[in-house]
C-alpha cells in the first residue's frame, strides 16, 4: 500500500505581480475604417437610387440613338464623320421608358414556370413596341427614316440583352450614399472597363446637350436636336477616364483642392481635343471646326469654349466621386432589391 507522506511544508502560491501603468503619452488616434474592405462597405450599401437608374437609363438611351442615327447616315452618305443625333427630349423619354421596363423586369419571377415566355417573348415585344413608338413620336429628331425589318431585328436583340444580361448585372449594383473613401486607403469602384464606357456615353449626352442649346439660340430650334460624332464616345471616354485618375491621385493621395487641380485637367483636356483633332482630320473623320471662332488653334481648339471645359472638369470631380461609392453587389441577388433599399433586385444571367 502506498503511504503518501505528509512533509509538514505549505505549498507558498505564486504571486501575483501588478500589470505595469500605461506610460503617459498622447492618447492614441483611431485609425481611419477602409471603406473598401467588404464588412465596411456591406454595413453601408444600398441599392442604387431610383434617380441614379433613371439618369443612366436616360443616357443610355442617347447612346442608341446616336448608335442608329450614325449607322444610318453612313449607310446612305458614307461619311467618316459618323454623325448622330438625339435630343433632350428623347433622354426624358428614354428614362421614363427604361424605369418602366425595370418595372416589368422585376416581375419576371411570376413566370418561373415559363421563362423563355417572358425572356423571349413578352419582354422583347413590349420592349420593341415602346422603342418603335418613341421612334415614330420623334421621328424629326432621330433622323431615322422609317422602321425597317433590320431596325426592328437590332432593336430586339437589344431587347435579349436588356432582359438576359443588362438588367440582372445593373441591379446588382449598389451605392454608398453617406461615406467617403478614407484619405491615403484603397480606392475602389467599378472595373475601369465599366466606367470608360460610362464616360463615353456620357460624352454623348453632354454633346447632344450643348448642341441642342446652341442650336436652340442659333437657329430657333425648339425640338432641341442635338448631335454629336461617333468618335466622341472614345474621346470623352478616354479622357475622362484619365482625368478620373488625376482626381483620385492628387485629391485623395496628395490632398489637393479643387482650385490647385483644375489648371491639370483643363490642359490635359485641351491637349487631349488638339491630338484627337490633328488625327481624325487626317481621314476626313473630325466633326468640329472652330476655324471661325476668335482664339483658336488650327480650327481644333479654342479658348472661346474655356469656360464650358471648365464646369464640366467640376463636374466630372462630382461624378468620379459618384462612381467611386458604386460597387457590384457579390454573390447572388436578393429578392425585392429595389423596393426594400438594402438588396439587388434579379437575377444576374451568365
């Protein structure tokens, strides 16, 4: 048997020794939350405003219009220039037709037991009937002659690529309405592919736009027709994708105004309008001639529209900072994104 033996010694428990004090110092600076991390921005995203959707939908609209108007007047004159036309009118009407057809889209799931139905079928019809209306409504300001079989073809397949790939991917996107990109941190958006083609159609509508106004103060014009060169969806597309980057280096790397920015943007643009001029003339292609305006520069720039270079530099500041709180929602959509705020409505197609 063993015998535990008692020794007659009490077992000392160790000590507890104090936590050192905190060495005085300043307190410390909470460190700026990255708004581009996903558990940031998941806590701020909602789903893109109504006004935002009808905006884009709008210019999105002057984007086909000047497509067809310039395939059309090629086709019958073969001009390089590749003229298209639409109108502020048409952008109204376009977004009022698209949120319309948003609408519609969002009630695709009571056709879950016939798809093809409502992909094929009653989406595209609908989608065709409200574009050839419009068309005929406006018919002096598109400068399309006539609704052909080829013109109802293309429209229907835009249709398909409305309901099957467009709308399942736009709805997804989502906005952070009330923050900012943390000074010095990551900044992310949109792919840049995505946002060089928002650029270059919005370089559409701001030509369609100004031309319109001019020639409403020229000419008497009240339909408000306004033009603009297939070329210039690169140009403005390019360049403001470039002056995109100068905002994001020097106003969120190096802290500049918007005073100290400006004089950057407004010879890049300049320089940027001379280039694209000196190469389109070349080929018979340039749209623009400023040969009669005072203060120009071999007819491709002048100082005369200095002004107007510089409200929309401003103006592209305010939508870089848009485009930067935009982001796509990851994973699969939720059901009722547009009507509940917080989800993307649909689903994507592959």
């Amino acid at each position: 048997m063993r015998v535990i033996m008692w020794t007659g010694r009490r077992r000392e428990s160790p000590r507890m020794r104090p936590s050192p004090s905190p060495s005085p110092g300043p307190p410390q600076q909470p460190r700026p939350r990255d708004l581009s991390s996903p558990e940031s921005a998941g806590k701020s995203m909602h789903s893109l405003p109504a006004w935002m959707r009808l905006y884009f939908y709008g210019m999105h609209g002057i984007t086909l219009d000047i497509l067809i108007s310039s395939a059309d007047t090629f086709a019958r004159t073969g001009d390089f220039k590749m003229l298209g036309f639409s109108s502020p009118y048409l952008c109204l009407a376009h977004s009022a037709t698209h949120f319309a057809l948003e609408r519609l889209y969002l009630r695709k799931s009571r056709f879950l037991g016939r798809p093809a139905v409502f992909s094929y079928i009653l989406y595209p019809c609908v989608y065709v009937a409200l574009q050839v209306l419009l068309g005929n409504t406006m018919a002096d300001i598109n400068h399309v002659r006539g609704v052909s079989a080829v013109h109802l073809a293309f429209q229907y397949l835009v249709a398909l690529f409305y309901s099957q790939v467009f709308l399942g991917g736009f709805l997804r996107l989502q906005y952070r309405a009330s923050e900012t990109p943390a000074a010095g941190g990551t900044v992310q958006g949109l792919p840049g592919a995505v946002r060089f083609l928002f650029f270059g159609m919005h370089g559409f509508l701001d030509e369609v736009i100004f031309t319109s106004l001019f020639n409403l103060v020229e000419k008497s014009d009240r339909t408000l027709t306004g033009h603009t060169s297939l070329w210039s969806f690169f140009m403005y597309g390019s360049c403001s994708f470039v002056v995109e980057k100068l905002y994001v280096h020097l106003h969120y790397r190096r802290g500049w105004g918007t005073m100290k920015r400006l004089p950057i943007y407004i010879c890049f643009i300049y320089s940027w309008e001379l280039c694209w001029g000196l190469i389109l003339r070349q080929y018979n292609a340039c749209s623009w001639d400023y040969s009669h305006y005072p203060l120009n520069f071999q007819g491709l720039v002048t100082l005369l529209y200095l002004p107007g270079w510089i409200c929309l530099s401003l103006y592209q500041d305010v939508l870089s900072n848009v485009l930067l709180r935009v982001q796509c929602a990851q994973g699969q959509p939720g059901r009722g994104a547009v009507s509940n705020g917080r989800q993307c409505a649909g689903h994507a197609a592959q």
